[in-house]
C-alpha cells in the first residue's frame, strides 16, 4: 500500500518539496494553507501515490515550458533519497566547526591502547589539494591541535608521505627519520614512535602515538591495520556527509571576501551510496544574494533542495554534478528561478558553475536587476519631486527621466525640449538672471546650482537645478548631466522655513544657554561639594559617601551632605535635597551646608539645628524650599540622635536585616517661618549602619508608590557583613533623572 502521510517532523528537501505545493495549491485554489494541505493529502489518497510524489506532481505542472524538470528524476528525489538527504544536510549545516571524528579518534586509542599501547591518535583527512585537515584527536595536547589543525603539502610530513603513497609507515625512533620529514608534534609531545596507516582510497590517514619507544615487530604493526581498518569505513562516511569540514573552504571564504559579484562556494551532500541528493553553500561573497534578500554570509549553511526546492531537477541542478564529475565548467541561463514563496518575485539568472576544492564555484548575474534598480530610481524620483536630463552636445540626444517631464508637465511623447523651448518657459523676472547662466553651462561647460523660477501652465514652479560637465582635452563640452528638484512651496511654506531658521536659532541659543548652566553647576558643585574617594574615618565612626549625577544635562540639582567633627569625638552628619535645579538650586545647595557647619559651633542639637536653617532658607527673596535629615553621634553612648524636615528616613542595616527608621515630626525647611522639629534617639551596635540619602535613591518616575521604600531595604538586607564603601556602590538611582547623595555611617567595633 503506497504511504499517503506526511513524515512527521520531516525537514530538508521533502518537506520543502510539501510546502511548496501546498503554497501554490493555496495560491490557485484562493483557500488557505491548512484547506490546501487537506487538499493535497485527498490528491493523493484518490492517486494512490506518496504525497511527495503529489507534490513533485503539483510543481512540475507549474513551471513553464522551457524549463524541463523531468517527473520521474522529480519523483525519485522526493521518494528514493530526500529523507536521507535530509538528514545529512541538517548535520552538515547544525554542526559547522565540529570535528566529525573526535569521538572515533578517542574509540580508536582505547582499542590500539589495549592492543599494542598507544598513547594518542590524529585522524587528518585528505584535501584535493593534497593538505591535510585534522578531523579527529584523542590525547593529543591542545597547543599541538590548534598548531597542527591543518598540514600543508609542502613541506612534506610522515602523514602527508603516507597520503601520497597510500602505504602505512612506522617510524620507531624520532631521531633516525630522515631529515626530508616534517614530524607532527613539538615540545612537549616529542613522541619518540609513530605509526601511520592510510584510510580508504586516500581519504583519510590515521596517525598514532606512542610516548614509550616502539620498535613495531610485525604483530604491532598487523594489529595497527587490521584496528584501523575496522573503523575505516565508518571514517570515510563521516567524512562524506561533513564535508564541510575542509580546510580549504576557510581559505575559499578569505578569497571570497575579496571578491566582488554575487560568488559562492557549494559542496555536494551523498547519500550511502555515493550519489549527491543536495548541496550545502560554505561560503559566499559580500556581495552574494538571494531571491529572499538573504546576503553575503547569511547564505552559509544553505541547503539548495530546502531553500530553493524548484532548482531540484532543472538544468540547473544536474549541471551541479556533471560540473563536480568532469571538471569541465558550464554555463546555465538566462533562466527564470520561481520561488513559488508568497511575496517573492520571479527572478532571472546566468550561473556559471566551476570545480574549486572539494566543492564547486557558483558565480551568479541577476538580469532583472536593472529593471528593480529603474523601479527604484522612479520611486525616488516621485518621492523627492526630482528629475534628471542628459544632453549629449556631439551627436544632439538628449535623454529626460520621467520625473523631468512630470516637473515641466510635458508629453514624453513629444520628447525633451529645445534649449530655446525650455528658456521661454522661465519666469519673466528670473530669465535675465538664468538665461545667461545655463549658455555658460553648454558652451563653455561651466558647473551650475541654480534657484529659479518656471510658468508651467499658468502656475509659477519653484526649482533647483545643479549641472555637470564632461569636455574633451581642448575644453569642448561634450556631456550636460542635470539634476532638477521641484521645490514649490508657496508663499506660506516660505514664511513657515523663515518661521523654522527663526526656531533653530532660538534653540541653539537656549542648548548653549543650558550647556553654559550646566558647566556653571558643575563646577560649582565641585567647589562646594567634594566628593571623598575613600572611606572617611571618625570617632568611633567609619563614613562613605556616593554622589550620583543626573542623567540628563539640564537637570543638575541641589542635592547635598556635610560632615563635621565635634569636640569631644562627637560627629555631625546631615543630607538634604533643594527643590529645583540649575544655578538657584546649587546657590541655596551650598549655603545650606556651609550654614550647617557654621551652627554646629552654637548648637549640636539637630532639631534646633534645623530650625535655624528652616529661617536662613524662608528669609530667602526666591523663596527657596529644601528637605533635610540632621544626624548628631556620640561615641560615649552610642547614640545617634536625628531630627528631619520632610526628607525619607533613614535606613539601619544590622545583622542580615535592613529597616527604615521611624521619622520624628518635621516640615520642610522654607515652607513657614515658625515650624519647629523634634528629634529621636537611636542607639547603635557593633557593626550597625545607617544610611542618610536624597530622594532620587527611591523616587521613582511618576511620584512614589505604595513600596517605595521595599527595593531599597530588599537590597540592603544580607549587606551587613560588606565594607561600608563597597555597600553603597551596590545601590543605584531609582529616578536617573534626578540627582542623588548617598551617606553611610558604620559603627565600628570596640
């Protein structure tokens, strides 16, 4: 009974070859994929063929007349060969870089180790050029693969000797090979004996190590070929199905890259008994495409029967191998390739095919290029209202694009117009300035860009024209080639580009004014607020301060910190924020800490402390408002009492944990002239940390939320036991938009 279902999960050529015909069965039939799919099945059901064989079927009938993909050659592919080759395409292509015999090469020492006690195996296989390519290693050092990865033909090597004789060899001691050889190794793995047997016809050579000198009486070197030729067979079909795997297609894509034209480098995939069922592209040119726009080494790894299925049996296809068998190049085409894939195009090709390597040389010519490169240059021409004019002064041609005659509004059937015609169609006012002009643009060749004005049915066309010349050794003009762009636009448009150069100026202005603030603020900010490198050390006290940025230029703000040591080795620590940015904001920034640290010699009392600065910051004329947290430390006690004014609270890391400290009573400072604030007292353990820090650590784009403090204390928790400046490196902005000053006190161990 033929079998009527699809191959689950089938790929490569077969289920290309399906999909195909179930694109153009859905194209003819106006149904979708899944009805065409259905469609297919019951066709073949009705038949009582595979629907490969349908399929095949289906797409035959399809191409035109003059190409001949003959049925039956059709059919054996989708039948005899495509799971197969399938299979070996999707191996060659998934496993580009692998060596397709490392795990033969390590199977073989272990057998020749039991035998007669070999120490390391290289599998090389043979290049039509007579290198050889290192394919499989076993106990071989790393610095000796990557050094020995590929063996040229010259100078000549013991494995490369037996690749050209075909006759195993088996050198017994290092120091008496003839000088004429190359041994493969170096220091390190100097092996004192070597034996190495060929594989197949030539396709491979098997050498093998032995770190202890072997003197190979006949039972060693019987028992080397017969384990070698065990395996030989599994060798050279690996070999087949990677081919790939050369040497030579890394120096093919080199020279490739330096190529220019659409040029490609194929490799044939056999099946077991030798016939080729696909081809894989290894390497490709810059400039190589594909009808689905796919470039230069996008199309490595390509399998032809699943890409472009519709080549399977044209000329095309059987060209491939008549080129790989006879070595004599050909040459196909015009031909028309029809992907049969929705929103591809026909397309017209010449390829020229050629033997190269173990492979072929495709070198490919797209005829219909210059049709799409018009198509485009039209498209152009419509979009940008631009037209183009070549006048040939020696013969009298002239040539007009079609947006040249859609500017002038002129016939193309009447054909470009005289030089005289063209003049008296210039406005009155600018023909005394043009006129002139373009006669030096044709009798003398002079280049040209010119404004002016044209009357085109009544209606007055604005225009740019920019010429060039060709002129022979003696200065006569030869060639005009002209550029016009209709740049109509009214009265209105010209007072909106006024208004636009009014705008730019204006932006400019105000991007230099900002970059000039910005530069004020910085510097600014760099004199009234250094930044410590290092980890402060105080009383009792280690402190480390971070000072984050605004992303943006314009948004420098007021965010601030001040440290001051007490009598006593008692410490002052304070942070706050002004509202705003720019110059106001860092002005009142810097009276604020330069204020804190002039009231702590009057008062130490952080609640007092931001009374004080709650009047300096009200009496202020611009009416300034900023939030504050004022911290007072006494080592004696280990008390740390803190007032704030509308700033968030801080946080206290201790063991594992992190938790945000309850906020005493407090308004920001500026807002009223009597607001007073009240203070709490915190005592501190070995090793506890307490972080002060401005809103742009939490505060979010958008305002604040209902967690705004989790990420902050969920990124602090487990932070402990890290150095006090590492931990604050940990923490970033939550709003990038905003500046942000981070303070960190550690209490340090007795």
């Amino acid at each position: 009974m033929p079998d009527n279902r699809m191959v689950p999960g089938a790929d490569g050529p077969l289920a290309a070859l399906i999909d195909a015909a179930v694109a153009v069965l859905a194209e003819r039939l106006e149904c979708s994929t899944g009805e065409a799919r259905q469609r297919l099945r019951e066709l073949a059901g009705r038949s009582g063929v595979s629907e490969a064989e349908t399929a095949a079927a289906v797409l035959d009938s399809t191409r035109p007349p003059d190409t001949q993909a003959p049925f039956e050659e059709v059919r054996r592919m989708a039948t005899a060969a495509a799971a197969e080759a399938a299979a070996m395409a999707a191996r060659a292509v998934a496993a580009p870089g692998r060596e397709p015999l490392a795990d033969l090469a390590g199977t073989l020492r272990e057998r020749l180790a039991v035998e007669v006690g070999t120490d390391a195996i290289a599998v090389y296989a043979v290049e039509p050029d007579a290198s050889l390519q290192l394919v499989g290693a076993s106990g071989v050092p790393a610095a000796v693969v990557d050094a020995w990865s590929r063996v040229p033909a010259h100078p000549p090597t013991e494995a490369g000797y037996v690749a050209r004789t075909r006759e195993p060899l088996f050198l017994a001691d290092r120091t008496a090979t003839p000088p004429h050889y190359l041994l493969v190794g170096g220091p390190g793995a100097e092996w004192p004996s070597r034996a190495v047997v060929p594989v197949g016809d030539g396709v491979a050579v098997v050498v093998a190590f032995f770190v202890r000198q072997q003197p190979f009486p006949p039972r060693v070197r019987e028992a080397v070929i017969r384990v070698v030729d065990q395996v030989a067979g599994e060798i050279v079909e690996r070999l087949r199905a990677h081919p790939h795997q050369a040497g030579w297609i890394t120096d093919a894509q080199s020279m490739l890259d330096a190529m220019p034209g659409a040029v490609g480098v194929s490799v044939p995939i056999r099946d077991a008994a030798g016939a080729i069922v696909d081809w894989v592209l290894v390497a490709a040119s810059p400039e190589a495409t594909d009808v689905t726009g796919k470039r230069g080494r996008e199309l490595v790894g390509t399998s032809v029967a699943s890409a472009y299925p519709t080549i399977v049996g044209t000329e095309v296809w059987h060209s491939l191998a008549q080129v790989m068998s006879s070595g004599r190049p050909r040459e196909v085409g015009p031909f028309t390739y029809l992907a049969q894939v929705p929103g591809v195009e026909p397309a017209v090709f010449t390829v020229r095919i050629s033997r190269f390597g173990g492979g072929i040389l495709l070198t490919w010519t797209r005829h219909d290029e210059e049709r799409r490169l018009a198509s485009r240059i039209a498209q152009t021409e419509r979009l940008g209202r631009l037209g183009w004019g070549e006048w040939d002064l020696t013969t009298g041609s002239v040539y007009w694009s079609e947006g040249l005659y859609a500017i002038f509004q002129r016939d193309p059937e009447a054909g470009p117009p005289t030089l005289d015609e063209a003049a008296d169609q210039l406005h009155p006012q600018d023909a005394p300035r043009i006129a002139p002009q373009l006669a030096r643009v044709f009798e003398r060749g002079q280049p040209a860009d010119l404004n002016y004005r044209i009357v085109v049915g009544g209606q007055e066309r604005h225009l740019r024209a920019r010429f060039e010349t060709i002129r022979d050794r003696t200065g006569r003009v030869l060639k005009v080639y002209g550029i016009v762009q209709d740049v109509s636009a009214g009265e209105a448009a010209a007072r909106d580009r006024a208004r636009l150069v009014d705008i730019e100026a204006e932006l400019a202005e105000r991007l230099r004014s900002q970059q000039t603030e910005h530069r004020l603020v910085t510097a600014l900010q760099q004199i009234i607020l250094p930044i410590p490198t290092g980890v402060l050390h105080l009383p009792e006290l280690d402190v480390a301060v971070r000072y984050l940025p605004a992303e943006v230029v314009s948004r420098v703000g007021g965010d601030w910190y001040d440290v001051v040591e007490l009598p006593g080795g008692r410490s002052l620590l304070a942070v706050g924020d002004v509202a705003g940015h720019g110059i106001t904001a860092a002005a009142t920034m810097a009276r604020l800490r330069h204020s804190v640290a002039a009231l702590a010699v009057t008062s130490t009392d952080p609640g007092e402390l931001l009374g004080y600065l709650n009047r300096i910051v009200h009496d202020d004329a611009s009416e300034p408002t900023a939030t504050v947290v004022v911290a007072h430390f006494d080592p004696v006690t280990r008390a740390l009492t803190w007032a704030q004014a509308g700033h968030p609270p801080p946080i206290l890391v201790s063991g594992g944990t992190a938790a945000a400290l309850t906020r005493p009573p407090g308004m920001i400072v500026g807002a009223r002239p009597d607001s007073t604030y009240d203070t709490v007292t915190t005592t501190l353990a070995d090793g506890d940390t307490v972080l002060l820090y401005t809103d742009g650590l939490i505060e979010r784009r958008g305002g604040y939320d209902a967690d705004w403090l989790g990420p902050l204390l969920r990124t602090l928790a487990g932070t402990g036991e890290l150095p006090i400046d590492a931990l604050i490196e940990r923490l970033q902005p939550a709003n990038p938009g905003d500046d942000t000053c981070v303070l960190a006190l550690r209490l340090r161990p007795l």
